[in-house]
C-alpha cells in the first residue's frame, strides 16, 4: 500500500463526511438535482478543488470541475468523477465517493508538484439518480454532448421546469450545448463508484472491476376500468383497474424471477379517484426492466406486455403503455479495463469483474470517450438507504489503485 494511500484516504473521507451534512431535508439526507443543497455541495467542492490546485467551475448543466493540467497546458484530459445529487433519504457515499476519491488523489499529484503526459478533469455531476425530473443524465449527457433541449420543458413534482430550475442555480441553459467535449479533447473517462452488491464482500476484496453497465426500460402503463360505489357495484360486475394492475405486478414479478440475471420494479403506483368507498376506474404503474443482454431484455418485455394484456382483457379492461427511457447496454472499454487490472494487480488485488445493474454517468460519457468503472465494497450490498457505508481501509485501496493507473496511463 502505497503510505500517501492514507493521506488520501482521509482527504475523501472529510469531503464524504462534510457533503453528508448538506440536505434539502431535516433529519436525512435528501440532496436532488438543482436544489438548494445540490447548489450548496456545488460549491463546496469547487472550493475544495481550488484549495487542492486545481483550476475549478460550474459548467451551464451545474456540473462542478476541476483541471489539473498536464506537462503542458491545455493538453487532452482524462475524466474522472461521479455525481454528488442523491436520493431521497440517501446513504452518503453513492456517487460522492466517485468525486471524493477522484479529488482526493489528484490532490496528492498537484501536492507533490507531479504533471502527467495529459491533463486530468474531475466531474462532480448532478442528475444521475434522475429522481427530481423525467429524464436522467442531465449533467454527464452535457458534457458528452447529448443533451435534448427539449428535456428543458419537462416538470418537476412542484411544475418546475428543468429550464427554469437551471436558472435557478445560476446557470444557462442556452450554454448547454457548448458545454459538450470534442472527443480529441477527452481521452476517457473512469469512475469510481461503491458496488451497491455483494460481489466483492463474498470474494474479500476491497474493489473490483466493472464489466458493463445494464441497459434498461422504463414504462408507464396505465390501466382503465369503470369506478363505482363500493356499496352497490356487486362483484362480477366490476371492473376494478387497480385490481387488474395488481395482478399485472405480480405477473411482472413472475416472469422477472423466472430468468437469470433479469430485474424487474414496479416503483409507483396509483389508482384514482382514490377514495375509500369507490371501485377505482384508473389504475397507473410505472415499470423498471434491467438486464445486461439488450434482446433478452426486449424479449422479456413483449411477455410481460403480452400478459398484461391478457389480463386487461379477461378483466374487461383497456390497457397501454408508453416508454419513456430506454438505454442500452453499455460495455467497458477493453483497454482502460487493462489499465486498471494492471492497478489493481500492482496492489496486489485480483481484477474480479462483475456487471453494473444500476446505471451510472459513463452511461452517458461513452458515447463521448471510452469508459471504464471501478467498483468499492461497500457493507452487506447497502446503498440508496442511510445504513450505506464503505470502510476506510477500502476507501484507501481505491485511491492506491487509481493512484497507480494514473501514474501508468499512457494517452
């Protein structure tokens, strides 16, 4: 291990601990994309970019970065970073641990007065979780380049719109599409992010590579019945669409854990009119499709359309569907993989690899740059809950293998 590893260690561990304490909520940690307390972290780790050397902003879709050239200004950068918005009641390392660990060993370059053969940019990137607006990516999609203009109009539970909200932190969305990178200016990008499995705890390992990141499907389907009074519309009279979606569900459930490596959620539910004497007539239900094989994943959710319109069917109900994301699966590029194997077996770590079922911002990179991930333990496979937690001692053999892939890296 290299002895610098614990400096660096405890440099992201401060950054993890002081962005825990930023929050739009009392009590929990709840920080979304353009909120005030995403603004307030913003800030905070533009600051601690600065103080750490490196020449630090905030682009026009509120992504922070910092630069760290390289033996001549201005050369083609190496990305790296994660994304600093959450959940609601979130753990604290999902994503920060990504620009802390990024932060934290380039500190230690810009510390020891060391310049690469190219130029290094830390991303701190909002809109990953995608949890206060539609669409998702905001900040990594604008970077790469791919940003919709039109996503500007979509709403948030309060009707405000994505544009507005931007103006709101300060940024200009008519920026936007200057924000994005020429690919001769990027040279990759490589993100550290905390496991959110169990892979590497049942190996006992502290961090492991990431072989592809899981496409996915996301539909709202919506099923139409006929209300009535709960008192007077007998039972083989009924056509109860909240009914109907709760079968469609559990037959979503069933088909789901009938194949390998396929996961299914039903995050939201809800029936109208929504009172407690009325039959409901409207039931609507979201619907989240994982897998890393694109057809399989196609072909799983024409059965579960297929059964669901069985049994809107045989229920006398109308039912359709509308997808409103959809994203490939995205593989690890093959040579930034090899780099950091290497990191990892000049450590003396095995270069495990395992898939991401849960989508990250190099979904968006690579389609700018390669993209490569690294993966840390974290305790009992927790994330997205407060119990999340990484030990120090990973946090450490995470910044000694990024550490050395950086001093390896040949552009």
């Amino acid at each position: 291990m290299p002895p610098d590893a614990v400096r660096m260690a405890g440099d992201a561990m401060a950054l993890v601990a002081d962005l825990a304490t930023i929050t739009d909520e009392s009590g929990r940690l709840t920080r979304l994309y353009l909120s005030p307390a995403h603004r307030r972290a913003a800030d905070l780790v533009r600051e601690r970019m600065e103080e750490a050397g490196l020449a630090a902003s905030i682009d026009a879709a509120g992504t922070v970065i910092g630069r760290y050239e390289g033996r001549r200004p201005g050369m083609p950068a190496l990305l790296l970073g994660s994304h600093i918005d959450t959940v609601r009641d979130a753990g604290r390392f999902d994503g920060t641990l990504g620009v802390a660990v990024a932060l934290a060993v380039v500190a230690e370059l810009a510390r020891q007065e060391r310049r690469l053969p190219f130029a290094i940019e830390v991303l701190a990137f909002g809109d990953e979780e995608g949890v206060r607006f539609p669409s998702t990516l905001a900040g990594s999609r604008a970077v790469a380049g791919s940003f919709a203009t039109s996503t500007l109009a979509e709403r948030d539970a309060e009707g405000i719109t994505l544009g507005e909200a931007l103006r709101s932190f300060g940024c200009n969305p008519a920026a936007i599409p200057a924000a994005g990178r020429r690919p001769e200016d990027v040279l990759g990008y490589v993100e550290i992010h905390i496991e959110q499995g169990r892979v590497l705890e049942q190996a006992d390992q502290a961090v492991g590579l990431v072989s592809g990141i899981s496409g996915a499907l996301r539909l709202g389907l919506k099923v139409a019945g006929v209300s009535g009074h709960a008192g007077t519309l007998m039972m083989p009279e009924r056509r109860d669409a909240l009914c109907g979606a709760a079968e469609m569900v559990l037959a979503i459930e069933e088909i789901a854990r009938s194949r390998t490596n396929v996961v299914a959620t039903v995050g939201r539910l809800a029936a109208e009119p929504g009172a407690v004497n009325v039959v409901p007539g409207t039931a609507e239900f979201t619907l989240d499709l994982r897998t890393l094989d694109d057809a399989a994943r196609q072909r799983v959710l024409n059965e579960m359309l297929r059964r669901c319109a069985a049994i809107a069917g045989r229920r006398g109900l109308e039912l359709d569907h509308e997808t409103f994301y959809d994203q490939p699966t995205t593989f690890c590029d093959a040579a930034l993989k090899a780099g950091l194997a290497n990191a990892l077996a000049g450590i003396g770590l095995e270069p495990i690899e395992m898939q991401s079922g849960a989508g990250h911002d190099g979904l968006a990179l690579a389609a700018l740059c390669p993209m490569a991930m690294l993966f840390v333990r974290c305790t009992d496979g927790v994330s997205h809950h407060p119990d999340e937690d990484v030990s120090e001692d990973d946090i450490q053999m995470a910044c000694a293998v990024l550490a050395e892939f950086l001093r390896a890296f040949e552009p």
